[in-house]
C-alpha cells in the first residue's frame, strides 16, 4: 500500500526507487529541480529505502527541515526491513514449515508493519507542515523524527532477530540498514529530547 498524495507523486516514487537503486540522484540535482518539500519527501523515504539517504540530505536547511527529511528516510529504512523480514520468513523452511507461520515471527512482523504505517503519517505531516510553513512545524518535526527513528531502530532489530544467524553477519545488508537508522535515533538528539519538546507543546 503507498500513501503518495497525487499520480504524480506515485510516479515519481516509482522512478525514484529505480533510479536511487542504480546509483541515480544526487542532493545537487535534487537542489535544481523544481519540486516542492512534499515531493521530495517521496525521494527522502525512498532514499531510505535504497539506503542513500546521506547523498541526498540537505546540511543547509533548517533544523525542522532536516528532522523531517530524516523522519522521511527512518521510514523508508523501517519498510526495506520489514520487506527483507517478510521475504525471508516466506522463504526459510524450519521443521517443514515456513517460519511466517509461528507466531514468534509473525507477531514482530505485524508489530513493524503497524508501526511503519504510523511513522509514515507523522513523516508525511511533518513534510506537508515544511511545505506550507505551518505553524505547527516544530512539534511535527519533533514528533515525527522521534517515532520514526525509534520505528526504523526496531524494525531493523526485528529483522535481524528474523533472519537468524545471517542477519548477524558482515555479507547482510541489514546492518547497513540498522547502522543507519541508529544514526537517525542520535541525530540533534534522541528521541527523548523531542518527545519534551511535544509536552511543552501540549502542556504549555
């Protein structure tokens, strides 16, 4: 299921995940083209994905800006994890049986999934708030670079637990990914220094 807001958009993710997955795209071509902050949030999630999002972040923009083109990139991170989780689970055969059928994968799975989806709405809030310079900016951006990353750390350390004794090795992409998404959690500060900020927010 994909939450891009237009056609457009749906096409330009398409395209964005084939070109961000042969290398395509750069921040500096991303500065000239004429996109608003909400397409390029497609491109920031699936650079995610791709796990390229450094090349494509921005050191210029503002701090609310760069928390939620993280936010984009964490949730890009979560949903790659979560596909190589399923994929696998699918696949590896243990006492005659997939092992997607014991509930001691399946469950961590779903957990993923419904955290994924979550992070992606604060991700995208957050994007549309940079957009259209809403005044509810910086609690978007906090709420949803604190849930997101925290949601790519663990969808990571699920699928590593998924894959067994793989998932752990040097030859597995996975701990590329969850290098990354640890990086994300740290970044301007851990999840517990924007969730105060969100009670200040609330709480006055």
């Amino acid at each position: 299921m994909q939450f891009a807001f237009t056609e457009e958009q749906e096409l330009l993710r398409r395209e964005a995940r084939e070109a961000l997955s042969n290398g395509g795209w750069s921040r500096e071509e991303l500065a000239e083209a004429d996109m608003s902050f909400l397409d390029r949030a497609v491109l920031y999630e699936e650079a995610g994905r791709a796990n390229v999002g450094p090349s494509l972040f921005d050191d210029t923009a503002t701090g609310d800006e760069q928390l939620a083109m993280v936010a984009l990139e964490a949730v890009g991170i979560g949903k790659k994890a979560l596909e190589l989780a399923i994929e696998y689970a699918r696949n590896r055969i243990q006492f005659g049986r997939p092992i997607g059928v014991y509930q001691a994968v399946s469950h961590p799975l779903a957990d993923t999934f419904v955290e994924t989806e979550l992070a992606r709405s604060l991700a995208y809030w957050a994007a549309w708030c940079v957009a259209e310079q809403d005044e509810q900016l910086p609690v978007a951006a906090a709420a949803a670079k604190s849930y997101c990353a925290d949601t790519a750390v663990a969808a990571c350390e699920r699928s590593i637990q998924v894959h067994g004794g793989i998932g752990f090795t040097w030859e597995h992409v996975l701990h590329e990914y969850y290098k990354r998404a640890l990086a994300i959690q740290s970044f301007r500060g851990y999840s517990r220094a924007h969730r105060a900020l969100v009670a200040k927010h609330l709480l006055g």
